[in-house]
C-alpha cells in the first residue's frame, strides 16, 4: 500500500502526539511521580519520537543513500544499472523518484545510444563529406585550371583573329591596289592600241608616199641612164671628129712634107697644108673640149646616179624600217590587247578576291564574336567555378565542424556507460 | 727656110729635117721580126714595101716607154727605114740663123747635129746620117 511520505510524516507526527499524549495518560497510572510525569512523558515521548524517527529515517535515509548513489552514478554518467530500492512496506514517493530515476537512466541509455548511434554515423558522414568535397575541391581547381587554359586559349585566339583579320584587311587593301593597278594597265594598253594604231596607219601612208617616191626615183634612174647614153652617143661622135682631125692633121703633116720636096711649087701648096693643120688643131681643141665636157658630164652622172643609188638603198632600208615600225606596231597592239585581256581578267579576279576576302572577314567576325561569347562564359564558368570552389571550401569547413562536433558529442557522450559497453 | 717635123723622144724634144722624110704613115700594122736586135721595133707595110721599124729611144738609150702609133718614114736614098717616136709633133719653120750648136758629153757619141728654140723649148735636130751609119755598123 502506497503511502506518501507526507502521511508518512504526519503519522509518525500523529503517532509522536499520540504516545505523548498517551504517555501522559499513562503516566498517573504508571506510579510516577508528577514531576517526573513531565519527564517521563517528555522522555517517552521522545524516545518513542526517536524511535519512530530513526525507523523512518533510517529507511528514507538508506532510500536515499540508494537515489544518491543511483543519480550519483547518473552524473558520472554510468547508465548501466539501475536504481534498485530494496523492496519497503509502504511504497511511497521515494519509489516513484527510484523509477522516475530509472525511466529517466532508461531514457539516457537510448539517448546516448542513439546519439552515439548516430554521431557515428555523422562522423562517417563527415569524413565522407569532407573527402568528397575535398575531391570537388580538387576536381573544381582541376576545371578552374582548365578554365584558365581555356581562358588563356581563347586570349590566342582572340589574338590570332585579330592578327587574321588585320592580315586580311591589308590583303584586301593590296587586292584594291592591284584592281586599280590592273584598271590602270587596262587603260594604259588601251591608250598604247590606240597609238599603236595610229602609227600603224601612219606607218602605212608612209609607206604608201615612200613607194610613190621611189616610183618616181626609179622613172629619174630612168632618165638619167637613157641621159647617160646620149652622153656616149655624143662622145662617139666627138671621137670620130677627134679621129678625123687627127687624120686631117696627119694629111697636113704629109701634105707639108710633100710641099717641102716639091720645092718652090710646093710653097702654096704648103700654105694652103698650114691652114688646114690650123683648122684641124683647133678642131682638135674643141673636141678636146667637148671630150672634157663629156667626162665632166659624166663623173657627174655617174655622182648622180651613184647618190642616186644610195638614195635608193637609204629609201629601201628606209621602206625595210617603215615595214618593220609597222610589224612592230602590229607586235605592240597585239601584246597591248593581250595586256588589256589579263588586266581585266586580273580586274575580275581582284573582284573575286575582295568578295572572298569580304567573305573571310565576315567570317572572322563571326569567329571573333564567338571566341568572345566563349570568353565571356568562360569567365562565368570560372566565376560559377570560384563560387563553387569557395562553397566547396564552406563545405568542408561545414564538414570539418560536423565532423570536429560529432567527435565532440562522441566524447561527451563518451563519459555515459551504458551496460553494452566492455570498458568505462 | 727649113721645115723640121719635130717629135718626141722621152721627155727631150727632136726634130728632123722634112727633106728626109717620106711620110709620116697613120698608125701602120706593126708586125714583129723575130731574132731582131732590140732597137727594131718590127715592120710595116708601107704601100707595099716592108720597112724596118728603128725605135729611137732604144736606140739611142733613152728609157723605154710609149710609142707614137705614126711611124716617120724616111726618104732617104738606099734606105728603106722607119722611125718610132714617143710622140709626133708638127713641122715648124726653121731660120738657119737659129741654129745653135751642141755639145755632146764627151765619150759619148751623139746624134745630134744642132739645137734650136722653139715656143720655149729646145729641140735637138737629130744628125740623120750618122745615125743611119751607125745602123750600118751595127
């Protein structure tokens, strides 16, 4: 039967009372005298109160001895027995605190199993934690790396796009300067056909008045040469009128001979000899004169037709030259032509070219403007990376905490016994 | 009065009295003798007659050059003989006043008889018979 302490303390109270109350009943009946009546129920009294006291106190103490001990052992943290009162009479509070104690150290028990359980389980989780991020750690400074690589590729790239599109602009400057040139070729060689023609024509009409000239050198030759043998016919002639008066002067020679022997009717005779020797001498002179004549007349024919002749091998190299000034010219218009066909192919193809190299900076650009949309991401990347790598860091620190306060709850919850374990 | 036909020898002018001359004969054939001395020119046909050519330069040691193709033909009696000059002149009139006389080189025999001047030259008349005597000896 459950008593409370309180009734247990109100009984004994009551029954103190009571055997005092009794005692002093008692004691007239007892004998004792009535001043030690006072005594004596004051000296029962308390001793029945002692009595009473140390009976219950003795069992509460040792009560309580035992709950000491039980939380005693509770604050050292052994949960491993329980609280055991030795079994009373009248169960009271004492034994509702032995199994409050008991349920709590129950409680314990499971909760430090449980939290060793999984404190355990923490710190595993931890150190996996912590070895997992540091593998992130380790793999996002591997991408960051890889990043940078990237990044830095992507600067020689940029680079080289700008180098390429410099290049091509120069080309495409060099390829503007060849079309003008080429244009301007074009209409040199057409300005050369042009003249070209013109000395071709004018090559051919002097040509033509050189031919006309010639024609009429050769009709002079003509003359000269038929000139030049009247000129014979005429100095035959004088050589037989130098031939007679050379015979007449012989005639008279002899005649004067014969004039001479035949002695005084000889002397008119040699007179009339005389004059003719005279006639014939001054025959003689004249065509002597007309001889000289002749051959001044001739050298100067013959200069003539000599100058003639080399005015007519100068007109024929003359008319050799104007033959080749006109090939030539013919060689010149054709190789101008031929000039102007690869100007303008070279025109053409400058077109080509600028198109091309219209084309090729078109596609650099694009080129360039992906290598920036890459730069930019890459950056954003590196940026998410850096973010990562620093969260990644938060969260290995975050481990290591998780880790350093799971091995802090261990430890303090290393301090609870509990019956399972071999050591304390 | 004398006539002298005058005519070259070389480059020194002669002349012979017309009294020995013939006729002066337009440019004969002159036909070669063979084995004759060197001052023979050759022959000639003279009207029929076959006359020795005497050429002169030779004869008298003049240097060799041209010959006069009129050949002098002398009238000389007993002498059938031609004369080649370098070249014939004409008969000029000759004063007996103007005669001069010559003077060979000494150990030289010459054949001319006399010199005179005519129009600024002088002319050596040739001595005909010595000459012609001296063809005999030869």
């Amino acid at each position: 039967m459950r008593v409370e302490v309180s009734y247990k303390f109100i009984i004994g109270f009551i029954i103190v009372v009571g055997s005092t109350v009794l005692v002093n009943l008692m004691t007239p009946h007892l004998g004792v005298t009535p001043e030690w009546q006072q005594l004596f129920s004051t000296g029962v009294a308390l001793f029945v109160g002692l009595l009473l006291g140390w009976v219950f106190s003795k069992a509460f103490t040792a009560n309580f001895r035992v709950l000491n001990e039980g939380a005693g052992r509770l604050s050292q943290g052994d949960l491993s027995k329980d609280v055991v009162l030795p079994q009373p009479l009248l169960p009271d509070e004492t034994q509702d605190l032995a199994a409050s104690l008991n349920q709590v150290t129950g409680n314990l028990r499971e909760l430090v199993g449980i939290i060793r359980n999984s404190s355990a389980k923490v710190a595993e989780s931890a150190q996996g934690l912590s070895a997992t991020s540091q593998e992130m750690t380790a793999s996002s400074h591997e991408v960051a790396n890889t990043v940078e690589a990237i990044s830095r590729g992507a600067e020689t790239q940029a680079e080289m796009v700008e180098r390429g599109s410099k290049l091509i602009r120069d080309m495409a400057l060099s390829i503007e300067q060849v079309a003008h040139s080429a244009s301007k070729v074009a209409e040199a060689a057409n300005n050369t056909v042009n003249s070209a023609k013109n000395g071709g024509e004018q090559a051919r009409a002097t040509m033509d008045r050189l031919r006309r000239f010639m024609g009429e050198t050769e009709k002079n030759g003509e003359q000269i040469l038929s000139f030049g043998t009247q000129v014979q016919k005429i100095g035959k002639i004088v050589d037989v009128i130098t031939g007679i008066a050379q015979k007449t002067n012989l005639l008279a020679l002899n005649a004067t001979i014969e004039a001479a022997r035949a002695g005084e009717y000889g002397r008119g005779f040699a007179v009339v000899a005389e004059e003719i020797s005279k006639l014939a001498d001054s025959t003689s002179l004249s065509a002597g004169e007309i001889t000289t004549l002749i051959e001044t007349i001739r050298d100067q024919s013959q200069q003539v037709q000599a100058s003639m002749k080399e005015n007519s091998r100068e007109l024929e190299a003359g008319r050799a030259a104007i033959d080749t000034t006109g090939l030539a010219f013919e060689e010149i218009i054709q190789s101008a032509l031929g000039a102007q066909a690869k100007a303008t192919g070279i025109a053409e193809a400058s077109t080509q070219q600028t198109a091309g190299a219209g084309a090729l900076v078109k596609a650099i650009d694009e080129i360039s403007r992906v290598i920036t949309d890459n730069a930019a991401a890459t950056e954003e990347v590196s940026a998410a990376t850096e973010e990562q790598s620093a969260a990644m860091e938060e969260m290995a620190h975050a481990a290591q905490d998780l880790s350093a306060l799971a091995e802090q709850l261990l430890a303090t919850v290393s301090r609870f016994r509990l019956a399972s374990d071999g050591r304390s | 009065m004398e006539q002298v036909l005058v005519f070259d020898l070389g480059e020194e002018r002669y002349g012979l009295e017309v009294g020995h001359i013939q006729e002066v004969a337009d440019s004969p054939v002159l036909h070669y003798i063979p084995q004759s001395p060197g001052f023979f020119l050759g022959a000639i046909n003279f009207h029929g007659q076959i006359l020795p050519v005497l050429d002169l330069c030779n004869f008298l040691e003049f240097p060799a050059g041209p010959h006069d193709p009129r050949k002098i033909v002398l009238a000389v009696e007993g002498c059938a003989l031609a004369l080649a000059a370098t070249a014939v002149h004409r008969i000029v009139p000759l004063a007996a006043e103007a005669l001069l006389p010559f003077q060979g080189s000494p150990g030289r025999e010459s054949f001319i008889r006399a010199v005179f001047h005519h129009q600024g030259r002088m002319i050596n008349l040739l001595d005909l018979p010595r000459l012609l005597r001296r063809l005999e000896a030869a």
